[in-house]
C-alpha cells in the first residue's frame, strides 16, 4: 500500500541548498510529515572524503570519476524510487528532465547568518567559518561547472519551489513546502 498522503502528486523530492541555508533541517521535517525515506548526498560524500582524508571545502582533490558516479546513481534513483526525498547540492538539477519529482532550492540570501550557522553546528570560529563557506562553494562549483559544463546549477529555472530562509525559519520552511506540494491551504 502506497503511504505517501493523499493529493501528492510526486515520487520523490529533492532538496538542495548552499552550506547552511537549511536544506537538511527541511529535508528532515519533509521525512518527519511524509514519512517517506531520506537520502542525502552530502553525507555520502563526507564519509568519502574522511576515507580518502580530503577536507571538506577541498572538492578539487577529489575524484572527478566518484562526482559523475554519485551523480549517475542519484539520477538513477530518482529515475526508479517512490517516495523518496533526495537532499544534495546538485540533485535539483540532476533531477530537471525527470517526470514526478518535485525540486525544491533553499537558499539564505545572509552570508552572515549562515556563517552564524556554521559556527554554531561546526564549532569553529566565524573567521574559520566564513573561509569554510567561500572556499567550499567555490571548489564545488569550479568542479561541477569544469565536470557538467554549465556555471548555475542553483537557477531557479531548475526548481519548483525556492525558499530564502533568512526570511523563514525551519517551520515556515517546511510549510511552504507542504503548501507546494498540496498537502496544505
């Protein structure tokens, strides 16, 4: 029997979003209300990263073959799953010509508050939180855009919904997303 709520209209969702805009916390909520499973890419790619000993904001020291891999089977498994909330930085645009899924792009359009939110999930000082940020989407995108050769995967055109979270916190996020989706007036 299918669980997904009534009046949803999609197999899978994808969230993506920069480095502290919110995408996990909406991810979670997503899986929490739906009750559907939740994948997340950048999780995979951190346990890569702590196996090969490559920083975090160091993408270009890793492989191009493990990115296009990744990305391969993320559009492999939106091509298949049902219910399924996938949360990578790319998986919005991997998923752009695939029937039945619903993208969602957060963003925090204040550096500032992200850098606060760094600071307070990682630990680290906001000097080491601010070069954490820039370098971090940096190497990222100079990777993707060298690998896919296209320079915004984070344009709205890709996306169904975008949600700026400096202007919403966690609750409103997820409902927005919900209202999107159907599931609420």
């Amino acid at each position: 029997m299918d669980k997904k709520p009534a009046g949803i209209a999609y197999r899978c969702i994808t969230v993506s979003g920069r480095v502290a805009s919110g995408a996990t916390t909406l991810s979670h909520g997503l899986k929490r209300v739906l009750n559907w499973r939740l994948w997340n890419g950048g999780e995979i790619y951190r346990q890569y990263a702590r196996e090969k000993q490559i920083p975090l904001e160091r993408t270009d020291l890793s492989s191009d073959d493990y990115h296009i891999k990744l990305d391969n089977y993320i559009r492999e498994k939106l091509k298949t799953e049902k219910q399924l909330i996938m949360e990578s930085w790319l998986s919005g645009y991997d998923a752009r010509n695939i029937e039945g899924i619903f993208r969602i792009f957060v963003d925090c359009s204040d550096f500032s508050l992200r850098v606060d939110r760094l600071v307070n999930r990682e630990k680290m000082t906001i000097d080491q939180a601010k070069e954490h940020l820039k370098r971090r989407e940096e190497e990222n995108l100079k990777k993707w855009e060298r690998l896919y050769k296209i320079n915004n995967f984070w344009d709205a055109k890709y996306y169904d919904l975008v949600i700026d979270t400096f202007y919403y916190g966690p609750t409103e996020s997820l409902n927005i997303a919900l209202k999107n989706l159907g599931l609420m007036k």
